[in-house]
C-alpha cells in the first residue's frame, strides 16, 4: 500500500523529517490506541510506516546504505475511500496532531487523551455523512 509519496519526495532536505527507531515505536503505540477506540467505533483505519534507504558507493557490486525511519502516520478513509483524517505525532510537543479533510486548521490533542483524537474524528465522519 502507498500514500503517494515518490521517492523524489524523500531526497534531499528531508533529513530531519527522520526520527529514531524507539520514537517511531513510541508514536506508532499512541496511533495504535487511536486506531482501537475508532475500531470499536466501527471507523476503519491504517497506520503507515515509511522508511527510507540512502544507497552510496564507490560502484562496486554492493553499495553501502543507511536506512531511516520516519513518523508513522494513521490515515482514516471513509467507506467510499476518501481521506478524512490524518494522525501524526508532533515531533516537539509529543502530541496528536490531526489533519482533517474539511480543510480546518491542524488540531493539537495532548497525548494523554486518545479518546478525544477518535471523537474528533467520529464527528467528521458524521458531519461528512459517513460515505
């Protein structure tokens, strides 16, 4: 499964987008209890993982590489598969960052209430008349 992203858009300059393997298991924990309350709420959900690989070389058979890890996105599509919400961590304050597809502004939820990120998005789901 993709999300659209090319590889064009993970070159250069997106460095600092990386963050360590136990911070992206810490976020991909808080996106995980997210995904179970909208379980339950009978709104479907994925997480997204993306990793990125530097290859280098001197042009020998095998190139060198390192591999980088990213924030874990959760993505809420409505039956008819359209975006309504995306999840992420914020990567200074530790928050729930929610990008809603009726094009408000990004809301912040502290990470101590997960349950307030899955209301938020159950009540675009209504307000978008759950396609």
């Amino acid at each position: 499964m993709t999300t659209g992203r090319t590889a064009e858009a993970r070159t250069e300059g997106h460095e600092d987008d990386e963050v360590t393997a136990a911070t992206a298991e810490k976020y991909g924990r808080a996106l995980a209890e997210v995904r179970r309350l909208l379980g339950v709420r009978g709104i479907r959900s994925f997480v997204v993982h993306t990793h990125s690989l530097k290859l280098f070389g001197d042009g020998r058979p095998l190139p060198r590489g390192s591999l980088g890890r990213h924030a874990p996105e959760l993505v809420v599509r409505s039956r008819a598969g359209w975006t309504v919400a995306t999840v992420t961590m914020g990567p200074r304050s530790g928050s729930y960052l929610i990008s809603m597809r009726d094009g408000r502004d990004i809301e912040t939820v502290p990470a101590e209430n997960p349950e307030r990120v899955a209301n938020l998005i159950l009540a675009a789901q209504l307000r978008g008349g759950r396609a």
